[in-house]
C-alpha cells in the first residue's frame, strides 16, 4: 500500500488540523502519531515512570490498552482526550518521544495504521523515519510566537488555563529538544514540500498540500477528491 502522505512540523504548526482535513477530503485513514507519544507521557506518569527508565518506558508503552473512537482517545478505556492535549502532556510527549527505545516500541504500531484506501499521517518523523518511501511528504512550520498563539486559542476554546508566555517559552524549549535529540530528530525529509503557514490560512494550507496530493495522484481527481 504505498498510497501514504506524510505531514511533519514542529508543535503548533496545524499539522493535525491540515491531516485531519485531508484525510476527510480523500476518504482515508488519519494516523495523530502525537497522541500516541501523548498517552505514553501520561502513562508514565501516571505510572511514575522515570524518563530515564528507558527499558521500562518501552514495555510501559508495549502494554496501553489504546483505542481512538468516534474522535476520542481512550486509555485502559477511560476516555483522555482533553487530558493528552494539556501542555504538561505536551511536554511529557515530547520527552517520551527522546528515549530510542520507545520509538522503537512504536515504530511497527504506527506502520500498521497503512491500509487501503490510503493513509495520512501527522508528526514529527513521519516522512523522514516511519514512512521514508512515502510518496508525498509535507513539513509544516511558523514562528514560535505563531504556534503559540494558536496553541492558546485551543486551549481557551477547551476551557483549559493558558499563559501566552509560558507558551512560547515551552514551544521553543520542546523545539530545541525535539530537534536536538540523537534519534529521530524533528526535520524535514529531503523531498518534503516545505510550507512555512505563520501568514497563510488554513484553508491557504490545504489547499497547497492537497496540490501537492493531486500532482502525485492524479487518478484521484476522477474519484472526486
């Protein structure tokens, strides 16, 4: 199945908004990768599992009972949507996602998520280690002060506490650490369609990506995408 789009970026960039409205377009599966590494930061610590216990951080991760469903996150069946997306998740996501062995514990999960008719999927090394042959590749970005402002306005729209400046202190600290860090680092793959959206709309975004999709599937416009 090699009918794959892969879209990275940084936090904030609308990397999930953008995968989540191709996917819708064309019909196919979504792959948030992010929530995966979110739920293990929540596990770990819920668990209080080190960071530093990178064995036991794998087998913690090898073991969730996991299940997205009708647009909710479920772990162990209890439902953690709005628990994953809170900064400390964030950031707790972000160090998970540093320790090699869980990316390895990870790695064939998310590789499974490609069947028929075709899959998106948003995240950090998506084009550059999960799905290296992937057809079409996106890397999505904006000025951390950007991402930040978009971050707030999500967390108020889910009545969540935010500090402006504490988010734009958190977002280029996790920057630095996701692109610093020995495995998989945050980059664009060689062949990615770079789209720099901090004065673009979403729709402005979209519509570049879905360009892009058409131009490498062109048997998709006679499906109607």
């Amino acid at each position: 199945m090699n009918r794959i789009i892969t879209i990275d970026g940084p936090s904030g960039s609308g990397k999930g908004t953008i995968a989540g409205l191709v996917a819708l377009r064309l019909g196919w599966h979504l792959l948030d990768s992010g929530a995966l590494y979110r739920l293990a930061g929540l596990a770990a610590g819920r668990a209080g599992v080190g960071f530093d216990q990178s064995q036991v951080l794998a087998d913690l991760v090898l073991g969730l009972e996991v299940e997205f469903r009708d647009g909710q996150v479920f772990l162990g069946g209890e439902d953690v949507s709005l628990a994953i997306r809170t900064e400390r998740a964030g950031n707790a996501a972000s160090k998970v996602a540093a320790v090699p062995e869980v990316r390895a514990a990870l790695l064939q999960w998310q590789r499974d998520y490609a069947r028929e008719p075709g899959l998106v999927a948003d995240g950090r090394d998506m084009g550059t280690v999960v799905f290296p042959e992937a057809p079409v590749k996106v890397y999505l970005t904006a000025t951390a002060v950007e991402r930040a402002r978009r971050r707030y306005n999500q967390l108020k729209e889910k009545g969540l506490d935010a500090s402006l400046a504490d988010l734009i202190t958190e977002i280029r600290e996790r920057d630095e650490r996701d692109r610093s860090r020995a495995v998989a680092p945050l980059k664009p793959a060689p062949d990615a369609l770079e789209v720099e959206s901090t004065a673009l709309t979403i729709e402005e975004v979209s519509k570049r990506v879905l360009d892009k999709v058409l131009e490498t599937y062109p048997d998709l416009r006679d499906e109607g995408a």
